[in-house]
C-alpha cells in the first residue's frame, strides 16, 4: 500500500488572475440579474397610505386623477395600497 502526501496549505484552485473574461461577464451579468430582481420584488410591493402621505383631497391642482400612478378602473394605484380617491393626492405624485 503506497500513502499519498497530502498539502497542508490551501491553494484557491483558480487564481484571480487567471479567471477568463467570458467568467468574469457572466459572474457579473448575474449579479445584475438578481439586482434586478430584487428591486423588481420590492416595486410588486405596495407602499401604505399613511407612507405615501395619501390624503382624499387634492393638492392644488395635483390629483390622483392627473397621476401616472393612477389607475382609473378600480380606483386604484400602482404603488399605493387600498382605494384611491381620484381627487386624493400623495407624495408619489407624477403628472400624466
């Protein structure tokens, strides 16, 4: 029976220097990816009222009515929890 000699001394097996471009491309279009990803999970969650400063009256002449965010079937918005009124206003406004 014939004994191996073991290393004592880890040793990364790919250097950082010898990492090809086409890895280093994908490593970091992956890291994009669930960047993305992650921020796509945080907009499907909607902000609550009290956050947004939503209140049922408008400010001036900014109304949830005149708002991208609005979506006038529903009376509903895309980042704001609950019921919106079309004359409400919130922090978020954006005019349409």
């Amino acid at each position: 029976m014939t004994l191996k000699k073991v290393s004592t001394t880890s040793e990364c097996p790919v250097a950082p220097e010898q990492v090809s471009r086409r890895r280093f491309l994908s490593l970091a279009g992956t890291g994009i990816i669930a960047g993305t990803l992650a921020q796509v999970r945080r907009a499907e969650a909607k902000t609550s009222q009290s956050a947004a400063q939503y209140q049922d009256t408008p400010n001036g002449d900014k109304n949830c009515a005149g708002c991208k965010l609005f979506l006038a079937d529903g009376n509903t918005c895309r980042i704001v929890e609950g019921e919106i009124s079309p004359n409400g206003y919130c922090r978020f406004w954006v005019r349409s």
